[in-house]
C-alpha cells in the first residue's frame, strides 16, 4: 500500500464588504459552507470597507453566493481562484447587489 504524503495546494479568495451597507444583514457562502453571516453591517466613510474574510480552498473554481437584508438581495458568482484572488461585494441604491472580482 502506498500513501500519498504530497500537501495539498490551497487557494485563497480574499472576501471584501466595500460600500453602501447600512445596517444591513449579509450571508456568504462559498459553495455550500456558509463562510460570513453577520447583522448591522455599516461601511465605513472613511476606508469605504465594512468587513473583510479570507477563504481557504483545496480546489480553485468556487461559487460564491451573497444574500444581503432588508431588500432581499441576491447574487452569485464562479470564481476562479488561480486569476481572481478577491472579490468586492458592494450596494448599489437601493435595489442593486453588486460582486467585482480582481487578481
């Protein structure tokens, strides 16, 4: 019998909450696991950012998926963890959910 002793590569994906939250309520998952849930997020004015986590992974595609309350907002995005290490969740208005992925 042989036993595979190799590390497993991991991959990170660097989770930031920017602008336009106001005590509101967020969940994140990423995949299936619930990574993030948290009540009265407020940004920030002065650095723009109301949170931030990082994700550790053993593969690099994910899906990541944020509900953000009260407006019952909604979105989803696959990421590839090997081109984009970070992803920017934001409000836009009132009624706009919007997730920016960067290298």
């Amino acid at each position: 019998m042989s036993i595979d002793r190799r590390e497993k590569e991991s991959y990170r994906l660097h989770i930031e909450l920017g602008t336009g939250f106001r005590n509101h309520a967020v969940l994140i998952t990423v995949d299936t696991n619930e990574v993030y849930r948290r009540t009265d997020v407020t940004t920030d004015p002065v650095n723009t950012s109301a949170d931030a986590l990082e994700v550790t992974t053993e593969t690099s595609m994910r899906t990541m998926a944020v509900v953000v309350a009260p407006g019952n907002l909604f979105a989803s995005i696959a990421c590839d963890t090997t081109r984009h290490r970070h992803v920017i969740v934001s409000l836009v208005g009132e009624a706009t959910l919007n997730l920016e992925t960067f290298a």
